[in-house]
C-alpha cells in the first residue's frame, strides 16, 4: 500500500557519518520499522530525538502560525 504524499514541504540536507553509522542504519532499515533505506531510518531516528529533548524541555517546539507566510 503505497503511503499518502506528504503535505508538508520538505527540505534535503546533507550530513556526514561513519561507515559503522551507515551500516547500523541500513540494518535497522531491514526490519522496515524505522524506513526502508538508511535515509528514512535516520530520519525517522532525529525525529524521535527531537522529539524526546522538546518533552524533556531540552529543546523548543515549533510555533505554527497559519497566517505566518515568508
């Protein structure tokens, strides 16, 4: 089942790891809990952290406005 497309705008960034980062995150990728290749299961990993520091108080939430446009 093919997954909806996402409503939010997303920007690509670069990032630069270990090769035993890498491979830990293509295993972690195999079960499909987290993503299907290392890049969604690393996105799907800082998701969770920020979200774990934004309910630890350790970093700030977003402030959505809708009528805030740039």
């Amino acid at each position: 089942m093919a997954r909806p497309k996402n409503t939010t705008e997303t920007v690509q960034i670069t990032i630069s790891t270990t090769q035993q980062v890498k491979d830990l995150l293509e295993l972690l990728s195999k079960s499909g809990f987290y993503g299907k290749n290392a890049a969604d299961t690393a996105h799907a990993l800082l998701k969770e952290k920020i979200r774990d520091l934004q309910r630890d108080g350790q970093a700030p939430s977003p402030r959505y406005s809708p009528l805030q446009m740039d």
